[in-house]
C-alpha cells in the first residue's frame, strides 16, 4: 500500500454539511461580500434594501460556487500538498463529480437569481467573476506540464488579477 492510499484510509469518507460549506471557501465568501458591499455603499444611486440584501445573498452564493469549481479543479494538486490534503475532495468525503455538480448548481442558481433580483448587467459580472476565480489563467498554466511554460509565466507575467488592475487603472488616468 503507498502512503497516499494510507493517507486516504485513514480518513473517514462520510460527507455532511460541514464538508460542504468548506468545499465553499467561506472566507473568500466573505472578502466577496465585503467588496460588494463596498461597491454597493458608493454606488451614486439609491438602491432599495431588499435589493441589496438579495444581491449579496446570490452574490455570496456565487463566490461559493467559485470556490467549490475551484477545489474540483485543482483536486489532483490538493491531493499532492500537505497544506491542501485534508480539503473535502482530496480525503475522499465528497467525490470530484460531486464537487462539479455542487459548483455549477451554486452558480447557476446565483446568477439567474442575480439576473432577476437585481439585473442582468450584474448577473453576466458575476459569471465573469465565477470563472475568473475559480480557473484563472495563473492556475491553468499552473497545471501544464512543461517547465518552460510555467519560468515564462511566472517570470515574465504579471498574474491575472494585477493584469487586469494594471488596465483598470490605466484606462481611468
């Protein structure tokens, strides 16, 4: 028996709720609420309460859908890095397939939500941002095989989130 199935054996693989809402990275959740909030708090606009109480419900809900595609994406690398081992895919408590399903379920009901809470405009930023973070291009060549690939990235390129606040902030000056 290698060790990684040791590893494995030892670990109990029967899910419940708490497995769940870890594959939902809660404290990214949380810096999600918090700058959506902030986005809200200066909008030049009234908003209605309830508006805004819905919005980052399904705005939370979508961060969470974030996290749980990302844990599904990058399991074969949990897997592999003591800091990452005892994630809810890689201790065998929730299946890969799960994972996926929760992930894409979480994300579509956010974003219809989203669409009919408060309005479509938000609802297609949020799927931008469920993709983003929960597969950015730092993490897909990350995952590529060859060496040369990923001195290029990290040698050369900025990630892509300091890209794209290079261009946020290039366009505003």
């Amino acid at each position: 028996m290698s060790d990684t199935t040791v590893a494995k054996a030892e670990f109990d693989t029967e899910s419940d709720l708490s497995d769940y809402i870890a594959l939902l990275k809660p404290r990214v959740m949380i810096l999600v609420v918090f700058t959506a909030l902030v986005g809200i708090i200066a909008a030049p606009v009234d908003v209605h309460p309830f508006t805004i109480l819905v919005s980052i419900i399904f705005i939370a809900l979508g961060g969470g859908a974030s996290g749980a595609l990302n844990m599904w994406y990058e399991s074969d690398i949990d897997s592999l890095m003591r800091r990452t081992i005892n994630r809810p895919i890689p201790a065998g408590k929730i299946t890969s397939d799960e994972a996926k399903a929760f992930g894409f379920a979480l994300a579509g009901i956010s974003v219809l939500m989203l669409g009919l809470a408060a309005n479509w405009f938000a609802a297609a930023l949020l799927v931008f941002t469920i993709f983003f973070l929960c597969c950015d291009l730092h993490n897909m060549v990350k995952k590529m095989d060859s060496p040369k690939y990923c001195y290029w990235w990290s040698s050369r390129c900025f990630s892509s989130y300091d890209w794209l606040g290079r261009c946020y902030f290039r366009n505003i000056s």
